[in-house]
C-alpha cells in the first residue's frame, strides 16, 4: 500500500514537472514565433539607434533614401527640478528631461521603441504614440511596470510631426500634467526641404497646489487640472527655457524651421511671432500648408511645423497670444544677428512732442495697476 501511494506520488509529481516543462517549452516556442513574425517583416532592414535630441535641439535631417528599422530607447525617469527659479516639482520624464528626446524617423521606417522603468518607480509607465496605426496608440502593449523593459515595434506609415506621451494609469491627464511628452517627425520619403536652423518647441501646463511662485516643492493639484486653471503655461517644460541666455540664435536670410507641439493637457495654443508672420505654416502637422500666417492654432494633443525668414535683426518674442498666459511662462526669444535692413524697418525716425491734452484720461477709474 505505502509502495503504491508513493509510486502513484512520484508519478504525478514526473507528469507534473512534465508539464510545466511543456508549458515552459510552449512559452519560449511562442516568444520565439512571435519574434520571428516581428522579425521577419523586417529582416531586410538595416537596423540603427535613433539619435534622440533634448530641447531645444533636433537631430540631423535623415539622408538615407531607404526604409530603416530605427531602434528607440526610452526611460521612465522621475526627477526633481525647478518650474521657475525657487518652484520645485517632482517631474515625470522619459530620459530626465521635459519635454522628452525629439525622434526623427522617415516615412516607411520600422520603429522599435524600448520602454524600460527602474525597479524603484512609484507606478508604471507606457507610450501612446500619435504617428503610431496601432490599439490606443501602442499605449496598452507598451504598459511597463518597474522594474521591466517594454520593447514594441509599428511602422511609421504617414508623414508629419506628432505627439507622444504616456497613458498609464492613472491616466493621460496626470503624466502627460507631470511632464511625459514629447514630439517624433516622421520625414516624407523624399524629405524635407533644407533649413538652416531647426529648433524644437513643446508647450504645456502645470497645476500646483501652490500659486504661482509659490516658492518649495509644489505637489500636482488635479483639482485644478480638472477646471483647468493652470498656474504655468510654459515652453520646454520651464518658465524663461527659451529667454535670457537660453534664447534661440539665428542669423537674417536663414532659413528656419520650428517643430512646435502642444502637450496641453488642456489648453489650445495660439501661437504667434512678434515681427515676422510665418512663411510657411504646416497645418496641425501634416501636408496641408498655409502661407503668411500671423497666428497659428496648436491644439492640445496636436503639433504644427512653421517655416520663416527673419531679415532684419534684432530681438523676436515667440509666444502664446492667449496673452495672458506669457505672464505665466508661455513666451521665449529669438535673437537674429546680421545688418541692418532700412529698405524693410526704418527704426525709429522722429521724436516729436505732442501737447494735445484728453480731459476724459484724467478720470480716475482706480485702474488695478495704480
């Protein structure tokens, strides 16, 4: 009796055992057949690493005339930095940085992106790309929990600027509000037409408990977000990124080229250029261009690519011209260099006094600046 009970013991624990191995061997047999689909869709592409640019600064146009298999390495990374001089915030970013690496691919390109979040984070983290034809823009087969690297791959089918940006629990709203987001081109087969300087612009808002300049660590206040009252609008992630000794340089006569995003998560931007209209403006992205264009609408999830040429010099405030929000970061510089142009601006001619008087300007109305 105890023979067969221990007989009949070793024999479940052998069928057991053997089929875990099956299962196991079922596993590896499926990883590997799914890898060799991936795989043998592109094996004939070259394979390259992506370079991945940080703000303001874009990578090399792509002169390669055939379709590529570009390698994408992102990191969920959580830093603390300043908003503005003194304002903490603990920002959410792919790479360290908002907003996060410029990708560049062409049109055809296999792009294999690699998701990896350290084993310490507080939550996971995944990507929703706009340039990708794939469930809730990859977001869902992307979802890295610490600790793991997500590696996916889709095909980059139409040419244009797009957003990308996290969609992790607990949602957009708070990552993309933290600070993961940030633009990828996907050039036409034929490319895009030379330029002399591009430059990298992604617009977004900040909720904080505090307000504005509220000096310390600020926490993120959803209830703000969801009346959407930001206490910053800025560009590149910080209030003065693109002011002062931060500001853009440029020459008369180059040609320039923005790629402009706006991560919101709410607000639409109005962009605008103090100076110069846009020569060229392509419309929310895509293959669709205006020309002349003074103010350009950027919405919130959206990206534009804007084409000038500045020929006198001087000082040129970009901004958002829902005026209000320069005051609360949404402005940068571009400072031209180059010869003076009187045939275009005359500057400043005259001087004269005036001593017309307005009798109805002396009525005080305790205008809010006095």
């Amino acid at each position: 009796m105890k023979k067969t009970l221990l007989t009949v013991l070793l024999a479940s624990l052998f069928t057991v055992s053997a089929s875990a191995q099956a299962g196991n061997q079922t596993e590896k047999t499926i990883e590997k057949s799914t890898a060799l689909s991936v795989d043998s869709t592109t094996a004939d592409l070259p394979m390259e690493e992506a370079e991945l640019t940080f703000a303001p600064d874009v990578p090399k146009p792509i002169t390669r005339k055939t379709p590529a298999r570009v390698v994408v390495k992102l990191e969920a990374l959580e830093k603390i930095m300043e908003i503005m001089d003194g304002v903490q915030f603990k920002y959410w970013t792919f790479n360290g940085a908002t907003p996060a690496p410029f990708i560049r691919v062409r049109e055809g390109d296999t792009v294999e992106v690699r998701l990896s979040n350290p084993v310490n984070s507080k939550l996971a983290h995944s990507l929703d790309f706009h340039a990708a034809a794939a469930p809730e823009g990859t977001s869902l087969i992307s979802n890295t929990q610490p600790g793991h690297t997500t590696t996916f791959a889709f095909k980059a089918l139409n040419p244009g600027l797009y957003l990308y940006h996290c969609g992790a629990f607990p949602g957009p709203a708070t990552h993309i509000g933290k600070g993961m987001f940030g633009l990828l081109l996907v050039e036409p087969k034929e490319g895009l037409a030379p330029a002399d300087k591009e430059f990298y612009i992604v617009q977004n808002e900040f909720y904080t408990r505090g307000v504005f300049g509220e000096k310390g660590l600020q926490v993120v206040s959803m209830e703000k977000a969801g009346y959407e009252l930001p206490d910053y609008v800025v560009f590149n992630g910080h209030v003065n990124s693109l002011t002062g000794a931060n500001a853009l340089k440029a020459k008369t006569g180059e040609k320039i080229r923005f790629f402009v995003g706006n991560a919101g998560p709410n607000k639409i931007s109005s962009f605008h250029l103090m100076g110069k209209t846009f020569d060229t403006v392509y419309v929310e992205g895509g293959d669709l261009k205006n020309h002349h264009v003074q103010t350009t609408l950027i919405p919130a999830g959206g990206a534009t690519t804007l084409e000038f040429q500045i020929n006198v010099p001087g000082q040129y405030t970009f901004l958002d011209h829902s005026i209000n929000r320069t005051e609360k970061g949404a402005k940068g510089m571009l400072m031209v260099e180059g010869k003076e142009n009187p045939e275009i601006f005359s500057g400043k001619i005259k001087d004269e006094v005036y001593d017309k008087r307005n009798p109805e300007a002396d009525v005080d109305v305790n205008f809010h600046m006095k």
